[in-house]
C-alpha cells in the first residue's frame, strides 16, 4: 500500500497468539504499525489498512476454488486481504503460490512475518503455501501489461484471483508510474487506477479479481480511458457500497466514498447479470442487502465513456430506464458548459470586495452566490469579493453576459441535491460582462441566446429530485464535471420551453419545483411514488 520507505521505526513483531487467525495476527500487526506512525505521515503515503471485517468479506467474495494455483496481492501491508483471501482456500487445494508487493521496507517485513505464519497455518489445514514480497513498485513492474493498448485484446496474464486495497493519491503528469502507465492516463491520474488496470491485465482467463477502492472513477473524463481499459479487459460480477462514506476506514478517520468491485475476466454474455449489495458500513456486512441487476444498467463495455452505474434497488434501475430513454444531450441542443474561468489566487489583484474607485467592474458570481433556482449577488458582508475589475488584463477571465444556466461544480455528499442550478437571465446583473469563479460551471448557446424560458426549464430539470437521483447513480463523485453534464441524457427542447414557461408563468417555492417538473416531463406515477416512498432527501 505505502510508496515510500517508513520514517519511523517499528518494534519487533510479536508472535502470534495461540489459535490465532492470519489474518486476525495480521490485522493486530497493522495496528501496532499505524499505532508507532503518526496519522498525517500515514496519509501521505496511502497507509489506511483493510479492516479485518472488510478484509474477510472481500475474501469471501473472491470464492476461491481448489484449483486456484497463482493469487496476487499488489499494495500488501501487513497482509491482511492476502491472509483472509488465504483462509478461504479450501480444504486439500493444489499448492498455492502468492505474489505479494510492498515497497515499504518495514511493512514488507510485517508481511513476509505474516505470510509464514500463513504458510505453517495452511499446511495444518492439508494446503501447501509458497510466497514471495516483492520489495518493489507494483505499477512500474508490471505497466506493460497495459502495452497492447485500448482497443487490442490485452494478453492474458498468469493470476487466478488477486484481492486488493491500493494506495489513492493523484499523480503528477510526469511522475514516472504515470509516463509507465500512460495507456490508460488523462489529465492528473490517480495511482489507484493504475493499480486496478495493471491488475485486470495480470489476470488468467476466468481470473478474478476483488478490489476496495473509491468511486471517483465511475464517470468523467479523467478516468475514462482507464473504464475502457478495465472493462475491456473484465466484467463486474459483484458490487458493494456503503452508504456512510466513514466507515469503511473508522479507525483512520478515512472520508470516502468507498465501493467493493469483484471482477472476472471473461466475455461479455448479453444475459450477464451483476450482484450489487449495499451495507451502511463495515460492521453490518452480513446484513447487506443483495439484489441481481442487468450488466448494461452497471456498465455498457460498448459506450465510449463507459459509465459505471450503481443501481442500488428498484427506484434506482426505474430512474436508469426512464432518464437514459431521453434522446438529446447538451451538444444536441445546441449548448456548451464551461467552467467559470476566475482562479481567486491567480486574479486576486483583480478582485473587490466593493465598487470603490474602478470605473470599470463586474459582478463575480461564487459557489455561495448560487441557490437552487436563484441567484443572490451581492452578497452583504461575504468574505468572498463580489466584484472584479473589467479591463484589458481581466478581460480572459470574464464572459458575456447573457441568459446561462449556472451550476456548483462542487458540493457535500449529505447536502440534500447533488446539482444546484440556477437560471441566471441576460441583463439581471449590472454590465456587459461577468467573472464565474472555477467552482462554478456555466450552460450557454455558443452561437446565438439561449431562451429564458428554455433555462429556466433547465435549471428545474437539473436540480429536479429526478436528475440528483440519476446523478448520485451513475457518478460517485461530489464533484459535479463538465464532462458529466455534456453527456447527461436531457429531453427535447420543446419540453424544456414548456417546462420553464410554466414555472415563470406561475411561480411556485422550490418544493412545487419538483411537482411541475413530473407533470410536464411526464414522469410516471408508479416511480414517483417509489422515490417518495423511499425518501432519501429526494423532495
């Protein structure tokens, strides 16, 4: 897990206990090593390890079989996934051999003292256990794999099962494990998805891999490449999420959006299923829920983005079916989103908190300046400035100001919407041109104006308790991309004309906004009544 050596020193391994569990003795080794570190150290080199729970729940998942001869374990710790993945192999199994990667000194020592006593526990239970750590970097090794490229079959690799926690941390573009990876890398990488490719393409055909990870990569344009690459190579079998983003990793005090991925590597069958389980979080995992889902409703190898979609019940699969049968995009209709152009730390000479003596000034719109359907500027006594000078220096960071739809790119997971948007009418602010902070998106008609009434219908659709469903489904980010809203299935744009003429004919509070979005949009009875059912700060 960690990519860099520890720069604190361990004790001595104690000795396992009598009737003590692997994966139990590694568990208690990995407790003693974040103990002796302190916390933020840890962080930085990605050192959150598995909890033993978790570690045996993924284990289970990789159901191994007696045939299962070579397993891979690519960031190991102290080896507890590799310990629990290890005490589900069956009784009289064929020998068993186990790669194991860890760069850190110290932890591959914690490793290697685990895995022996593995080995001893293995052979009392009839299976014969060989390992190896290897005290070097999984993603430099073994970036190869990736050579044939995205669009060529990946050579099948030599591994039976591999279960894995890898580190998570974005990459500079010239970091060497970025340049090794570069088949699969966009913009800023993530080292956990080279970790997750590199081992789908490790795997023998059939081979199955089980992985505890983010979701940040189920949608945008980052991670693109990277979905085509895994799910050209292996197809999702099981899927499991929590819904508290804490506890997966209590101990670390770790806040994300964690999902637990078994995947095989296999051809694609059109009757495929996918089992998706959901828990609140580690401790409730034999309560998880369980229910079989079509694999097109978790991903479409055939698409060019190549979504990945959670679909966690009923509700979720009926708003899939019901959005996705929208046949316009934002480019159809003629739109473009952008991403607000002012970085405050760039431009902080040009910012004002008020008027004062510049001739020349714009509003400057913040996240904090956007509600949901409305636009509040200025904003009295805010610590943010709400003007920036308009001349020549300013000028790139400025747009027209003209009829737009505009959006928070970024907002908390347990806020009640996932998108909020406003319709921001041509000429309600003061001046020809207005500054969009970079946490903002903006939707405007490059050639030409966009219709009052078609963003206001917009802005209803997109903050709709619908759309945040749809939204929160099929992205697991809090982070709202312009990527994602240019692929985002929208309907014609008569609709939306009728849907905003509606509301500014009539005006009603945010709460009615969701009523008159179902009537004009037609949205059936049956899956209103499941969302209002169901509740989940859905409106």
């Amino acid at each position: 897990m960690a990519l860099a050596a520890c720069k604190l020193p361990v004790q001595s391994s104690p000795r396992p206990r009598s009737g003590e569990m692997p994966s139990e003795y590694a568990s208690r080794l990995a407790a003693q090593f974040s103990g002796e570190m302190l916390l933020e150290p840890r962080r930085e080199l990605a050192q959150f390890f598995t909890p033993l729970e978790v570690a045996r729940f993924m284990a289970e998942l990789a159901r191994p079989s007696r045939s299962v001869r070579r397993l891979l374990d690519p960031g190991a710790g102290t080896g507890v996934l590799a310990c629990a993945l290890c005490e589900a192999l069956p009784a009289g199994s064929s020998p068993v051999h186990l790669d194991a990667f860890e760069v850190d000194p110290a932890l591959g020592g914690i490793c290697n003292t685990t895995l022996a006593y593995t080995k001893r526990w293995l052979a009392e239970h009839g299976v014969a256990f060989t390992f190896t750590v290897h005290q070097a970097d999984f993603v430099t090794e073994h970036a190869s794999s990736l050579k044939p490229g995205l669009f060529d079959s990946p050579a099948i690799g030599k591994y039976d099962i591999a279960i894995s926690n890898p580190p998570y941390f974005k990459l500079q573009k010239l970091d060497r494990r970025a340049v090794a990876a570069a088949a699969i890398v966009h913009g800023q990488p993530n080292i956990y998805a080279l970790f997750m490719a590199i081992t789908a393409s490790l795997l023998a055909e059939n081979g199955v891999m089980v992985t505890i990870t983010p979701r940040s990569f189920a949608a945008g344009d980052y991670f693109r490449s990277f979905r085509q690459h895994l799910f050209a190579t292996a197809l999702p079998e099981s899927v499991h999420v929590f819904h508290s983003r804490k506890e997966a990793f209590r101990k670390d005090e770790v806040l994300q959006e964690n999902v637990i991925l078994r995947l095989r590597r296999k051809r694609l069958l059109p009757s495929a299923t996918v089992a998706v389980s959901t828990s609140v979080g580690a401790t409730d995992l034999e309560h998880r829920t369980i229910r079989k889902v079509a694999l097109v409703s978790v991903v479409d190898p055939g698409s060019r983005d190549v979504v990945f979609s959670i679909p966690a019940d009923e509700t979720d699969d009926a708003v899939i079916r019901f959005v996705r049968g929208w046949p316009c995009t934002l480019h159809s209709l003629g739109l473009e989103v952008s991403t607000g152009p002012v970085v405050a730390f760039r431009a902080r000479k040009l910012l004002l908190h008020e008027p004062g003596r510049e001739k020349h000034i714009a509003p400057l719109l913040w996240l904090q300046n956007v509600k949901r359907m409305a636009i509040q500027w200025p904003i009295p006594l805010s610590s943010k400035p709400q003007y920036i000078v308009d001349n020549g220096e300013s000028q790139p960071l400025l747009v027209r100001n003209t009829t737009c739809v505009v959006l928070r790119r970024f907002t908390a997971k347990e806020e009640h919407r996932r998108l909020t948007a406003a319709p921001l009418i041509g000429g309600e602010l003061p001046g020809p041109a207005i500054g969009l902070e970079n946490h903002l998106n903006y939707v405007y008609r490059p050639q030409g104006e966009v219709d009052r009434d078609e963003v206001i219908g917009l802005a209803a659709l997109l903050g709709s308790a619908l759309m945040d469903r749809y939204f929160r489904v099929s992205n697991g980010n809090t982070q709202v991309n312009a990527t994602e809203l240019r692929t985002l299935p929208l309907p014609p744009r008569l609709s939306l004309l009728m849907l905003g003429a509606e509301i500014r004919r009539q005006p009603v509070g945010l709460n009615e906004v969701d009523e008159v979005v179902a009537k004009l949009l037609h949205i059936p009875r049956a899956l209103l009544k499941m969302m209002r059912v169901e509740g989940n700060g859905q409106g």
